[in-house]
C-alpha cells in the first residue's frame, strides 16, 4: 500500500496506526525522560488532527511536551523517522501557571535527587 508522505504539519494517529512498528515519543524536560505514547490512545478521540496541533502533557510531572519523536522499532535501536515540533490549536486554561510550576517542581526534585546521590 502506497502511504503518503509523512511530515510534521500533517501526520495523523490513523496514518500510524497501521503500522505497529512505528512509536510516537515525547522528550519530557521536566522529567528528563523520554514516555512513548498510545498511539491507540489518541487515534480513538482525535484520529485525524495532525498531532503536531495537539497537546501533550507528561503523566509524570505534568509538563508539556513540545516535540514529538516518530520512530520505528527496527531490532533494538529504532530508525528516527520524524520529528514534530508541537504547536497546539488550543492550550488548558491556565496553562502558563501549570506549565511553570510543572517545571519548578520538576527542577526541584532532581536537585533533591542529585543532592541524596551526593
Ligand atoms: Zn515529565
């Protein structure tokens, strides 16, 4: 099956949905790692936004994310396909304030953690 392009304006989850080898990732800087995504997840509420319009927050730390990894799974490592840089149609109410203390409180747990390894 010939697939359309993908690029970081209009890739959609129903566009990656069929292929099982490919992962959608978001680096979080709040928390410094890198959370994979259902792809599933977003294909059954919102299949044919382009992702790059959505928002994605980290579960962990609450920080938004503001790129987003498509990979795919090859052996161990995993071939980059594409980078999104996000640019959501619409933001939380108040999401500067959440935003902010999201990453204050997310620098504040890794000065505790270095601060206990030290
Ligand atoms: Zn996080």
């Amino acid at each position: 099956m010939e697939r359309r392009p993908w690029t970081a304006e209009t890739l959609t989850a129903r566009d990656v949905v069929p292929y099982a080898d490919v992962t959608l990732s978001i680096h979080c800087i709040g928390c410094k790692l890198i959370r994979e995504l259902n792809v599933w997840k977003i294909g059954a509420r919102l299949a044919d936004d382009p992702l790059q319009q959505l928002r994605f927050r980290c579960q962990r730390c609450g920080v938004y994310a503001d790129e987003l990894e498509v990979r795919r799974r090859t052996s161990s490592v995993g071939e980059h396909l594409l980078m999104i840089p996000l640019k959501p149609r619409f933001w939380d109410d108040g999401h500067c304030e959440d935003h902010a203390a999201a990453l204050r409180r997310a620098e504040a747990r890794r000065r505790a953690l270095t601060a206990k390894t030290r």
